[in-house]
C-alpha cells in the first residue's frame, strides 16, 4: 500500500471518528496505539467500524481491526498450502483447462477481492485468495488436497467468503452443487436456510473472520436497530459464548438491562428487542468445571482426531472451517494437527497406537487402530499426554513453540485432572482406600510434570511423570462407571460449542454453507463417539437453536420452522426417554447396559431445556412492552412459546394462564417504568392522575396497535385483559383521590373528565369481549373468564354527584342574591320600543345568569348524575319564582282598584225625577254645584279617594305594568329554553360519557306544555317537569299584570264613563250610550298593543274585555240610583254588546270569537230576564226567594235561563214601576235613596 491510499484513509477515520465524538461517542484503545498508523489503517476493518458508527455510544478499536495474517515460522511444509504465484506451470490453478475451479490470472484478483468464483466451474465455495492478500490464511500441513505437483487436487481456506479447491487433476469432491440436498437432522425443505446472506466465514477476504492472534477480539457483527453496550477493555483471548451456556465474552454481546426508555417513558428510538445476550441454561448437573477456553479446545482437538480418524477427505476438509467457527488460533490449529499425526494410520507405529494395558487384557500389541470412541474419549488426552513432547511444537522461534507445548499440556492436565475428578465423584466402584492413594498419585505425578520454561524440562522425567499420570487416571477412570468417556456435563458442553458452530459468527442465526455437511458428521460419526444420546444432543440442538433465534432479535425467521422442529423432537424424546432401555451408541462398556444415570439425565435434559424455553420467553413475555417497543418479533416469540408449552404438555388453561399472567405483569411493569420516569416529584394529586391517565392511554394504545394482534391468535380476549389489568393498576390511584371531599375547580373536572374517558376506553374491548370474557369460539379459558369477572367500574358518580350538588348550591345563593339586587334597582322601563325590547333589564339578567349558570354546568363535560341538573334547575326554578313574587307583591290586590258595589235602593219616581233634573240643570258633566251642594249623584267614590291613590297613579303606571308583565313574558319564554337546552344538553352528555339517557317526564313531549298543570300532576315515580313551578308562576304573573292593567284602565282611569255615565237615567240617549266608552277603550289599545309581545297583546286584550264586561254587569245589575231599564231598552243594550264585541274582534284580527262570545255570555243571560214585564218579574222573585232559583220560560215555549233569587232582585231593583218598588220596600226592606 502507497502513502497516498494510507493518507486517504486517515483522513477519513479521522472525519468520522470526529463525528462519532461530536455525537458523544468515546473511542477506546489499548494503550500507546497510534490509530494513524500504517499499520493499523491497514489492517482497519471498515464494514464493523460503518456498523458501529451507526449506533454511538463506545467505539472499541480492537473490534474493528482485522486479524493479521499468521505465517508460518519455517515455510511452508510438505502439506501445507502453497501461495498460487509460486507454484509451478504444472500446478498452476489460474488458466488451467483441467481445472473446472481456476480463473484466468486477470479475473483471479478481482474475483478473490469480490468474493465470486472464476472460470468454467460452477459454484465453488473452496476458491482460495490470489497471492498478496494479507488475511490469507494456511491450512494444517496434513492437509491431503494442497497442490504439490503438476497433478491432484489443491484445498485453500483464504477464499473472500468462502473456502475453495483448486487442483489440476482428479475431481473435487468439495464441490457444491446449486441445489445441494441436506442432511442429519436437517430436512430437504429447509436447505434453503443455510444459504449465507454476506459471505462465508471461511477465510480472511472481505466479509470474513480469520481468528487473529491471542490479544485480538474478534469482529462483532453491530445490528442497525439495536445499540450494544461493550466493556471497555477487551478479552485477552478471542472467545465464543455458545448459546449463552458457556460463560465468557460473546460476539453478540447486547444491553440486556432492559430497553432504553426516552424523555416520556417509552422505548427510545432503537430501543427494544434487538440482537440480545443469549439465555443460559444454567443446570447444576451441566457444571464442568472448566473454562471456555478449555472446552473450546478439548472440541477442536476431539473434532480433529475424529474426523481425521475416518479416513474420509470431506470429514478432514471441515478442520479449517471448525477452527475458525471455534474461534481457535491458526498456530494452535497447527501444534493440534501435529500432536494428532501420531494416530494418522500409515504412519509409524507409535506406542499411542496400541491399546492401553488396562482395556487390552496387558497386551500392548491388542487389537488395531484407534476407534472414533477412543478418540473422543478421555482415552486419546491420556495417550496423547504420555507421548506428546515439545517437539511436536513448531515456531517462529524454539522459545515459542516450547511455549505452545506448555499451553497444550496445561490445558490437557487441567482437563484430565477435572474430569478424572468428576467421574470419581460421579461413581466410583473401586476401593475407597486405594482411591485416596490413587488420587495423590496422580496429583503428585501432576506436580512432577508441570514445568514453566526450557531450563526446568527434562524430557525423561517428563515421560516418566506424564506415564504415571497417565496410568494412574486410566486406572482410576476404569473404577468408575463412565470408564473412559468424558463426563455427562462435558459431553453436553461439548456438544453445544459444536452445534453453535453451524452459524456465521457475523451475522447471528445464519447457517454457515456448510451447515450441512458439519451437521451429517456430527450427528453420524462425532456424537456416537463421543457417547451422547439423541435425547441430549437434541435438548442441545433445540436450545441452541432457540439461543441463536433469540440473539438475532427474533428476526431471523428462516429459524422458526427449524426451532419448531427441533422442539418437537425434543418433546419426543422427552416422553420416550424413560421407555428407551438399548444403548444405541453403545454407551456401556463391553455392550452391556448403560449406565442408568445417564439415561435419567438425557430424559431430564429434555424436560429441562423445554421449561427453559418457555421460562425464559415467559420471563420476556412479562415485560414485552419494553423488550417489544414495535412489536416485529413478538409474534414469532409467543409462536414459539405456545410451541414450546404444548410441547412439554401444558394444556389450553395452562397456556391462557401464562398468557393471561404475562399480559397482567408486562402492564404492570410498563405503567410502573413510565410512572417513574415521566412523574414529577411534589406534584398535585391531579396533575399525577393526569400524568398516569396519559400513561395508560400510551400503553393501551400500543396494546390495541402493536401487543395484541400479536396475541390474539392463542388469547383472542387479550385486549380485553389488558385494558381490565390497567383499569386495575390505575384504579389503585383513583380511588384514594376518590375518597378526599373536593370542590370543583379545572384540575378536579379534569381529572374527572380523563378519568371518564379513560374508563370508557377501557370498558370497549372489555364489552367487546363479552363483559365476561366470551371470545368467538366459545366460553374462554377460566383465567381469562375470572379476570374478566372481576372487572368493576370506578365509582366516578358519586364523588362527582357530591361536588358538584355542593357547586349548584352556591351557583343558587349567588343567583338569589344577584336577582334581590336587580330587583331593587329595578326601574321598570322597557328595553325598548318594539314587542322583542319590552322587558326590563332585570329580566335580561335573571336569564342570563340562569343560562350562565346551566352552560358552566355542562360546560365542565363531565358525567353528569342526573340528581345534578335537577337540583340546578329547582335553584333556577326559585330564583324564578321570587322574581313573581316580588312583581306580585308590588302590584298588590286588584279589589284596589274596583270600588265597592253601590247600595241597592228602590225606585221612587219623585227623587229620580228630580235628580235627573238637576243634573240637566246643573251640567250633566259636573260633579259639584254652586254653593257646595252635591248635583250630582255619584255611584261610587272617585279614584282621587281612593286610600292607594298615589300609588297606583305614580308608581303603578301603564307603562310600569306593561313591562312587568312582559318581563315576566320574557322569563317565561327564557324558562321553556331553558327547559330545552337543559334536556339536549344532558341527553349530548349522556351521549358523550356513555351514560342512559334520562327519563323523561310525562309532560316532556314539548317545552310548551301548559303552565298552568299543578305540582302533583306527575304520576309517582316520574321526575316533575323542570321549570314547571317557574313557569305555571310566570305565566300566571303575566295573566295577573295584563289583568291589573285592564282592570286599572276599566275601573281606575275610566271609572267614571263605565260607572257613572253609561246608561244614566235613560238608556236611549246618546250621551248615555256605550259609544264614548268604547273610543276611550280604543284608544287604550292602540296606545298600548303595539308594543307589547303576542302573548302580552292577546292576555291584555283578552283581560280588557273581561273588565269590560265585568263593568258592563255591574251596570246592568249594580248600577246605582241613577240607572233605570225598561224592557224596551233591552234591544239597545244588545246592540251596544255587539258593538262591544266587534271592537275585541277587530274584523278577526282581535279576539276569538269563541272567547269573546263566552265572556259576554255573563250579560247576554241578563238580557232575557230585563224583558220580562214587572209582574211576572215579581212572580220569579218570588219563586226564586221560595225554591232560590227560578226559571224563566223561553219565547218558544221551552226552558230559558235559571236565575237565582240575587240577580231576579237586583234587575227588579232597577225597574222604575211602582208595584215593584212596593215589593222590594215591604219584602226586602230597601230604601229608596243611598244612606
């Protein structure tokens, strides 16, 4: 590389590690680092350090950096692979047209940087990296496809993305085919998930992870949605955490303390369920007391010696890609390659070779090569520790290779000395004595052979030491009952790290490519060897399968099918295990019975790797609003739960209470998250359950759109019981709020308001569902059905009924008080000249208070308890009725206004001559004479008498009265909308809150029934008619100040035309006449209609004419000593009532006729009996004074009008004949002139 490609580069890192800072990211380095460097940018692996950047937060530069090429320290080897640029024209790869693999050398570089496959060949996943790629790693000098010659078969591991055969001669047996059928466990229809989306692991090129170098971390693969939290220092050896079994650094190490939660408490942006820490199963028997890194190299070697053992190339071909899955270095790769040529058959015999004494009967030269169970036993580290010496090691420099000798054999004691340990604990069937001797044999022998560096090693007492360890635990691990296999735990372990292995350690949940063939290897040659049951390495297959499927987020969804299978499976084996008696891999020594422990522990891994899955998804499943802020992988999650619990035989009740549970507890823990982190310490109760109710609207929210269509296939009601569970949790905190007595104010209505809406929110799915839970395919699951049950709805309406009663109350004092007020100042002017202006302006503001004080009421928009509007318009009602109270008061009596009826007297012709004459001499429109003497008669006193005098003609003027009664008008109208709005208003708020509509009263059907119906008028049971009281006392304030003013106008300010003057002496005189009357009258009415209401004009006239007509009987009967009639007058009357009547009919613009024909009906009945002649009017006084009434013939001859024996006397009174007035003077006592 050039300076100018190394000065670009350094001018980009140091652009975005700048940017990173600016965002508040830390960028962490081992010490004295120097990140422009050559070195380092060359060696910079730009794809992690783009995902990294992606997400902020610690930028760790050991995991961005590539490993660095590992060479080999003497060359390479006879079976080492050879660089492509250096081998011969015979064994040249590139251009070669034998070799359906090679490209031509153009196309060899381009290709090997882009990851594709040169020449005429097909796909071919073992193409090897051209010369000069810095990460191209070497294969193990064993390897038997490397190119020596002009001929055979070459096998690279440095492939971009993949590993490749190259070779001029014979065919590949490594080539891949497009469509290549799986095998082991894994079905034909699933191979499609083991094509690999960025590019293989197998090599160094771009996109790959070659294993550096001790003190290099591997590549962590960085999702673009989840923000990863890493220690700031980094492993000192590359670690794998297999499935999260294994403790350790991971590649896919997540922040599992639980989402991030924003300002608001909701998951943050990139938040949630992203690449998490695997779960662990953490089992007591499942303990092996060894470390990852031991384990992992106890799997690689007991891999290498097996399928270097079978004597198959395909079985050999996978060491390079194991050894990079396993995360194992290429130089220890190397040294275990070399322990291992000691059991390669065709090679020199070796004393590993032979048996040993204690299981070939003492015959070193028994029975053949190694067994692929002696090779992934315990038996090949004894053999191996006996015969391995430094030389089998190979550096750059002797000091190194002595030191990769001293980390094999360390790693090999300390697993022999655990193991050993652990079958002897597990069951030893020997002497107890001799097993303490035993022990200290071998730790001693132990001691002996531990040295620390080249000075202390002595390759005799090596041996010697190495033998007596090596016997001695060989002798010890034939007295126990696993004999020489590894222990249960660490087969288990074993198998895991082995299994964890199919998937790209870059990219979490994706298969390698060859998945398959690693999967048919194991599952047919290594696990028999190594003595693991199907049972196990199922349980093993479906938690690691369940641990990669939880690490990718739950996105990976290509492994659900598979997940689904392998639970299955282990659902299978778990019910079958205790039936199984034959020991399929021969487990047992010598082909007898195996070991009965080992059979209860394969049956119980089973059960326990399924309770695991349903445990650890349950323990998600309780806080899936935080580990699912959107929701994507929750479906899959609860399939594979639901899975999971029918596998292991919890039934459907079973299954709705983990759901009904996890549901509950997910809720609980959000409200609570978010209580904590949006509430405000010190605030206001109200402000709190604002705060809470905005809370649960969140959640149930992302219930309703995110949760819950996720849920609902295996708990359709599950919306239902999340709302019931929030209803609870926020109930916890209404209901002490509840409780405290409270005065209406915005919070308090607030949260009444929230709370109401909230509840109907909640009661939706709760309704929906059945109220008690009923889903659509029947009677639910109990616990769905009893959580449902429980549901109650908070008692809003009483705390609310209590405020606001205690509201109205005071809204009612404030009214009586403020229309006292008016009234007092109240000057009784009308607003105006035409009928809508005259009313007074206290009317306009006992209305306007009133309709004030209902739209505040509803205006709070709150459920609102019907004993609330009722008890405002009852105070409304009141206030009304004081107000025609107070009108009534000031009006007074109308017998104030009506003088007193005159004395009857009895005719005497000479008096009524003479009075008549002086009256005519006099002026008959005078009311004294000279010299102080009384001309004229009068009937009654004049109004200037009158004791009220003052007050009626200054304060209770027409004008006064007029306004009155249209004040009243007003109020009345007011109360009838008042009425109105008051139904709408409560019929819109029982809309609004869900509420039943109110009742009705029996009169509702229309706001303008009559007033005039009576309190009791409502059935029992019925609510009274609101208003009813106000506006029957209104209605008839208004009737009472139209009839006080006719009455003024008739008998106060015309006292003396209708009283005095009409009909005086002779009724024919046109003086006497009711025509000047009538002017008066009219006049009267056109001064004052047309500025009055409807209603008003019509009550005015209507009283008017009642007046009238009651004067005009008073007359006819009671007109004094001046009022003759004869029965020839009678027809004059008659015509002078038609006259009356047609001025209130008004050609049908005045009156009804109906109404003015019933009215004058008083003086109609009169005229009849005033035509009767003087006898047989004294003939029916005489009857009616015997019998108290008496009935007066009709002109045709049948029955005429009853009169009674008062109205016979008092028409008889007025008849000017002498036998009559004889009558009255002797029968009735009556003077014939007023005392």
């Amino acid at each position: 590389m050039n300076r100018d490609v190394w000065s670009e580069r350094r001018e980009l890192l140091e652009y975005v590690l700048k940017e990173h800072a600016r965002r508040g990211g830390r960028v962490v380095a081992a010490p004295q680092t120097s990140l422009y460097e050559p070195r380092v940018l060359d060696q910079l692996n730009i794809t992690a350090l783009v995902k990294q950047l992606q997400h902020g937060g610690i930028l760790e530069l050991a995991r961005i950096m590539l490993p660095a090429s590992p060479l080999s320290a003497n060359g390479p080897g006879p079976g080492d692979l050879v660089p492509v640029n250096s081998r011969g024209p015979s064994g040249s790869v590139a251009g070669s047209s034998e070799n359906p693999f090679g490209q031509t050398p153009a196309a060899l570089s381009a290709s090997a940087s882009n990851g594709s496959l040169g020449g005429g060949g097909g796909e071919n996943p073992f193409v090897q990296n051209p010369t000069g790629s810095r990460h191209a790693p070497h294969a193990s000098g064993e390897n038997p496809f490397s190119v020596t010659g002009g001929g055979g078969s070459g096998v690279s591991g440095g492939g971009v993305g993949g590993v490749g055969t190259s070779g001029s001669g014979g065919a590949n047996p490594f080539h891949k085919p497009p469509a290549r059928p799986s095998n082991g466990t894994i079905s034909a229809s699933d191979s499609a998930i083991f094509g690999k989306k960025k590019g293989s692991l197998n090599g160094g090129g771009a996109g790959g992870a070659a294993a550096g170098g001790a003190s290099e971390p591997p590549v962590t693969a960085l999702s673009t949605t989840t923000k990863l939290s890493y220690s700031t220092t980094a492993s000192s050896s590359p670690q794998r955490n297999a499935a999260g079994l294994i403790d350790g650094s991971s590649r896919r190490r997540a922040d599992v303390d639980g989402a991030a939660v924003g300002p608001r408490g909701e998951a943050a942006d990139g938040a949630g369920w992203g690449p998490q820490q695997p779960p662990r199963l953490d089992l007591p028997q499942l303990e092996t007391g060894q470390t990852d890194d031991q384990l992992r190299n106890l799997a690689y070697l007991l891999f290498a010696a097996v399928a270097g053992g079978t004597g198959n190339l395909q079985d050999n071909a996978l060491l390079p890609l194991m050894r990079q899955q396993l995360l194992i270095d290429e130089a220890h790769a190397v040294d275990v390659s070399r322990v291992l040529k000691h059991l390669q058959p065709g090679g020199e015999p070796h004393l590993i070779d032979q048996p040993h004494p204690v299981f070939s009967g003492g015959d070193p030269g028994g029975a053949g090569g190694w067994r692929p169970s002696q090779r992934a036993s315990l038996e090949l580290l004894l053999r191996l520790i006996s015969v391995v010496r430094p030389s089998d090691f190979e550096a750059v420099n002797p000091t190194k290779a002595f030191q990769g000798f001293l980390r094999w054999k360390d790693v090999t004691v300390a697993v022999l000395e655990r193991q050993v340990a652990t079958a002897v604990e597990a069951g030893w069937t020997g002497d107890n004595a001799q097993l303490k001797k035993m022990l200290a044999r071998m730790h001693g022998a132990a001691r002996r052979a531990d040295v620390r560096g080249e000075a202390d090693y002595d390759d005799d007492e090596y041996g010697e030491a190495t033998r007596v360890f090596a016997d001695v635990a060989g002798q010890l691990l034939a007295g126990c009952n696993t004999v020489l296999k590894f222990p249960w735990a660490v087969r288990v372990r074993l198998c895991e790290i082995l299994v964890t292995a199919l998937f790209d350690t870059l990219e979490a949940g994706i298969y390698i490519d060859e998945a398959s063939l690693i999967v048919q290897f194991l599952d047919c040659v290594f696990f028999p060897a190594l003595g693991l049951s199907p049972s196990a390495s199922q349980a093993v297959n479906a938690w690691v399968h369940f641990s990669m499927y939880v690490g990718t987020g739950c996105k990976e969804q290509r492994l659900v099918k598979h997940l689904k299978q392998q639970i299955a499976k282990l659902a299978t084996a778990a019910a079958e295990a205790p039936l199984r008696g034959s020991d399929t891999f021969g487990l047992a020594l010598d082909g007898g019975p195996p070991p009965a422990e080992e059979l209860l522990r394969d049956s119980a891994l089973a059960s326990q790797v399924a309770n695991h899955i349903v445990e650890w998804v349950y323990g998600r499943l309780c806080s899936y609003h935080v580990a699912f802020p959107r929701g994507e992988n929750l479906a899959a999650l609860l399939d594979v739960f639901v899975f999971a619990c029918k596998s292991r035989g919890d039934g459907p009740q079973r299954l709705a209470e983990l759901l009904v549970e996890a549901v509950c507890k997910s809720a609980t823990s959000s409200f609570q998250q978010q209580m904590r982190a949006r509430m405000e310490p010190g605030a206001p109760n109200e402000a709190r359950l604002l705060e809470m109710a905005s809370i649960v609207h969140d959640i149930h929210d992302a219930d309703a759109n995110t949760f819950c269509p996720a849920l609902a296939p295996h708990m359709p009601a599950a919306l239902a019981v999340a709302a019931v569970q929030m209803h609870i949790l926020y109930g916890q905190y209404l209901a002490p709020w509840l409780s405290i007595p409270k005065t209406i104010s915005p919070a308090v209505l607030d949260v009444f308001r929230t709370a109401n809406v909230l509840e109907r929110r909640l009661v939706g799915p709760i309704t929906a569902a059945g109220g008690g839970g009923v889903a659509t395919s029947g009677l639910p699951p109990p616990a769905v059905a009893d959580l449902l049950s429980s549901f109650r709805r908070w008692d809003l309406s009483s705390p609310l009924k209590a405020a606001l009663l205690q509201w109205v109350e005071v809204q009612v004092s404030n009214m009586t008080t403020w229309t006292a007020r008016a009234l007092q100042t109240e000057k009784w002017k009308p607003m105006g000249s035409g009928p809508d202006a005259a009313h007074t302006s206290s009317a306009i503001e006992v209305s306007r208070m009133t309709m004030e004080a209902l739209d505040a009421l509803y205006g709070m928009d709150v459920p609102m308890p019907s004993e609330v509007p009722q008890a405002l318009l009852e105070g409304i009602d009141a206030v009304m009725r004081k107000y025609v109270t107070h009108v009534n008061e000031r009006l007074g009596a109308l017998q104030r206004l009506i003088p007193p009826v005159p004395q009857p007297v009895r005719y005497k012709k000479d008096i009524a001559v003479k009075n008549e004459q002086a009256e005519r001499e006099a002026g008959r429109n005078s009311v004294k004479g000279g010299k102080g003497k009384v001309t004229f008669l009068a009937s009654v006193p004049t109004v200037e008498s009158s004791p009220d005098f003052t007050n009626v003609s200054a304060s209770l003027t027409a004008e006064t009265l007029t306004a009155a009664a249209c004040s009243l008008h007003f109020l009345y109208g007011r109360a009838e909308t008042l009425v109105q709005v008051a139904r709408e208003r409560q019929l819109q708020s029982a809309a609004a809150h869900s509420l039943p509509p109110p009742q009705p009263a029996s009169t509702a059907g229309s706001a303008k029934c009559s007033p005039a119906k009576s309190e009791g008028s409502s059935s029992i049971g019925e609510a009274p008619e609101p208003l009813l009281l106000a506006r029957t006392a209104l209605m008839t304030g208004m009737q009472y100040a139209c009839r006080f003013l006719a009455t003024r106008v008739v008998f106060w300010d015309q006292r003396t035309p209708w009283l005095e003057l009409l009909y005086r002496h002779h009724v024919t005189l046109p003086a006497s006449r009711i025509e000047p009357v009538l002017d008066g009258l009219h006049k009267v009415l056109a001064a004052t209609c047309p500025g009055l209401p409807d209603a008003v004009r019509t009550a005015f006239a209507k009283h008017l004419m009642v007046a009238s007509v009651q004067a005009a009987e008073r007359i006819l009967l009671d007109g004094g000593p001046c009022r003759w009639f004869m029965p020839a007058d009678v027809q004059t009357i008659d015509q002078d009532m038609h006259k009356l009547r047609a001025l209130f009919y008004a050609a049908g613009d005045g009156l009804d006729r109906e109404l003015i024909d019933s009215e004058l009906e008083r003086v109609q009945r009169l005229l009849p009996l005033m035509r009767v002649e003087v006898g047989p009017l004294m003939d029916l006084l005489k009857t009616a004074r015997t019998h108290g009434t008496a009935q007066l013939m009709a002109p045709s001859g049948g029955p005429g009008h009853v009169y009674d024996e008062s109205t016979i006397l008092r028409v008889l009174v007025h008849r000017p004949e002498r036998n009559g007035s004889k009558m009255l003077k002797s029968s009735y006592k009556l003077p014939k002139k007023a005392k």
